[in-house]
C-alpha cells in the first residue's frame, strides 16, 4: 500500500496563536486510526497514513479516486472541538491542514466541516468563457499598475447570492488554496509551475480591472467555478505546490503589448485556443517543457512572466539573501525579527544578542522557522523565506497591538 503523509497546524482564531497540547484524532469511517498532540508551535508530527498508488493520479480516469481521505478531530482546553472530513493523502505527498479553532460558545457545541473533492475528480462547472477585452469593454475602470495584495476577499458562493459569507483571505494562501484544489500535488514541477501562474494572473486580472467592485459587489473574487477559480475554506494545501506558490506568488502572465494580467482559463481538458488543458499540461511537463513552454502553448507565443510589485503592510521589503557569515543591518533586522515571532512560536530558539552577524545560532533559528512553515530548510533567507517572515510578523503584531490596545 502507498504511503502519503499529513501534518496538522492547529490555530486559535490566527496563525499568530498557535495551541500547544492540542489533541489531534485521525479517523476513517468513523475508526480512530491515530493520535497525537500539537507542539509548542501548535504542530504535529509528519504522520503517515495508507493511500492509493501515484499511478491514478497521473492518468485521466474516473475509476479509482487517486486519493484517500481521512478525518481529523482537534480538542483543546476552552475551544470548540472541530472536525475536519476529507482531507485529502496522496502517495508520497505530505498534506498540510490548518484548522483553527474558535472559543467555546454558551452552546458548547463542535464544529464540523466537510471538504470537497478535488475539481479534476468532482464534477465542477467549467469557467465561464470570457475575455479581458469584453470584460474592460464593460468595466473600463483599472487600476493603473498590478499589484499584489496583502488580502483579498473571497465570496463563498455566486456573485448574487448576497447570503454567502465573505472571506478576507491572505494573497499567497488564496492562490495555494486554489491549486490545491484544481491541480493534483503529484504531477511535474514545471506543470505545477504553469497552472500556479495561470492561477495567479486570474486572480490578478480580477484585482486589475476591479471586476467585481466596479459593479457594486463588496469582494474581490468568487469561490464557484462557474465565475472564478475553485477556493475552499480552510482546504488543504499541499507541500509540493505550497513550496511553488511562495517562490512565484509575484509571478503573472500577460500576452503582447497589453498590461494586464492575463485572464488565464483552464479546464481538466480541452483543445480550444486560448484555454489551458489541466491534463495536457501535465503530459507537457512529462515530455520536459518548461512552465513557460507549456503556457505558450496554450495562451500563444506572445505570452510572457513578469513580476508585480507587493503592496500592503508588510514592514520590510526583500533586498537580498541572506546567509552565514553576512553582517549588516539586514541580518540585526533578521534577528529582532524572528526573536519577537518566537514570542508566539517559542519552538524558534532565542537569538542572543543581536549583532547583525549572522551566526550559526542565526541559521538554526531561520531552519526551524523554515521548517514550522514548510519551507526548504536551508538556513539561508531567500525571498520566500523572508515574504513568510514578514507575513508572519504582521499577523503576531496585529494580535499583540488587539491585545494590548
């Protein structure tokens, strides 16, 4: 039998207040299959756990689901127990899920969520077959440069219902969420790379031409196929693609002379001009193309990658990569830095003395931070590394201003 793995992230109310000594079930068909608790940075070990061969996830086929799905169960002293169904195992892949908890209410009851299918193994209605051109003819309104945004605001539903919730979701984590859901984690790194691009540049032409709130609605995108890109909250991100998105999250593609974005369609399959085949790009990055290869070959040769520029509140901005034996005021930042996240993230070990030296005791401290966060353990700061750190440090602020305010 394959094996894949699941890490489990337990939270309350943010990633800023990770719960230490949480108790974390694993479960199938209502059997506990096993159990463990949370660290001090509210995270539990790679667990290991029966799936389907790779194999299935690799051919087009409907016959067998070419992933297992296990449940997991979190409880916590003074917060709502909270269920978690569907979470998804694929062979050789370690699944991350995030759950948070919130605190116990007069009811005292548990919460339970159930995840969706993947939408190459679901049925989900393909996207609507616009153009950026119809869309700006209709909505003249732009914005005069691309940007990447701290948050963007998710609608749970069809842009008309007015009833489904709205979710401000962080940039980077919207676009692993959505890969997460439309692409499988197993397939070749440069089609995961290619169809995280194309994620992207939808997202961002929506941002771009402010398609949503030039016509009155109070969200940046939707969570329904139909319109948009499948989002699932509190859905599981996969390691491979949640490495991808923080080395490209800046990334987007546009085509000739035009500024904005690309409003980058893709379906699991199809031979139209203009829309990427999900399944077809997988055999390209089988056959060796690289991501910019393969995206040519759908969207046409005048496409290209460019970089968007970050805005929101992110205190610093990446200059360089940082490493071993460095000195300068970068690393003194580095290492205030990660020393106020230990406040939240005591597993992080203490930075003595701060110098701007960046000492072995430095690259210990950035390797468990890059290790409690998924990211290439490398000990040096490079700029995704340093994106989570900012990232991080905003979120550990924002509940240390709420709390003492």
């Amino acid at each position: 039998m394959a094996k894949g793995y699941l890490l489990v992230n337990v939270y309350s109310d943010s990633i800023a207040n990770p719960v230490k000594n949480a108790t974390v079930v694993i479960a199938k068909n209502q059997e506990e299959l096993y159990k463990t608790s949370t660290n001090e940075d509210g995270q539990t070990e790679r667990i290991s756990l029966e799936t389907v061969s790779e194999e299935y996830s690799l051919t087009n086929q409907k016959e067998v689901r070419p992933y297992e799905t296990y449940d997991v169960t979190v409880t916590a002293l003074g917060l709502t127990p909270t269920t978690v169904e569907g979470v998804q195992i694929f062979d050789e892949i370690t699944s991350i899920q995030n759950v948070y908890l919130t605190s116990i209410d007069e009811n005292n009851q548990s919460e339970t969520q159930e995840l969706p299918p993947n939408t190459l193994w679901g049925n989900n209605p393909p996207q609507q077959e616009e153009t950026s051109q119809e869309e700006n003819a209709i909505a003249p309104i732009v914005l005069r440069e691309v940007l990447i945004p701290e948050n963007i605001i998710v609608h749970d539903g069809i842009p008309s219902n007015s009833n489904a919730p709205n979710y401000t979701v962080p940039f980077i984590d919207y676009i692993k969420n959505v890969a997460s859901s439309e692409i499988y984690s197993t397939w070749p790194k440069e089609t995961i790379k290619a169809n995280v691009l194309a994620i992207i540049s939808f997202t961002l032409n929506r941002i771009y031409t402010e398609w949503y709130t030039s016509r009155g609605y109070n969200f940046t995108i939707t969570s329904t196929t139909s319109y948009d890109q499948k989002y699932t909250r509190n859905g599981t991100i996969f390691e491979p693609i949640s490495q991808i998105v923080d080395e490209i999250f800046t990334n987007y593609i546009r085509t000739g002379i035009k500024i904005e974005p690309l409003l980058a369609h893709y379906r699991d399959e199809t031979s139209q001009t203009g829309i990427l085949s999900q399944w077809g790009s997988k055999d390209l990055g089988e056959q060796g193309y690289s991501a910019l290869e393969i995206l040519k070959y759908y969207y046409g040769d005048t496409v290209n990658i460019y970089e968007a520029e970050i805005i929101g509140e992110y205190p610093y901005s990446f200059t360089q990569t940082l490493k071993e034996g460095d000195c300068n005021y970068d690393v003194y930042v580095l290492q205030n830095t990660l020393n106020y996240i230990r406040g939240s993230y005591p597993g992080i070990p203490m930075i003595q003395n701060p110098s701007g030296q960046y000492n072995a005791e430095t690259t210990n401290a950035v390797k468990t931070f890059q290790n409690i966060f998924s990211l290439s353990p490398t000990g040096q700061v490079n700029r995704e590394t340093w994106y989570k750190i900012s990232y991080i440090l905003t979120a550990v602020s924002e509940m240390t201003n709420s709390v003492y305010r």
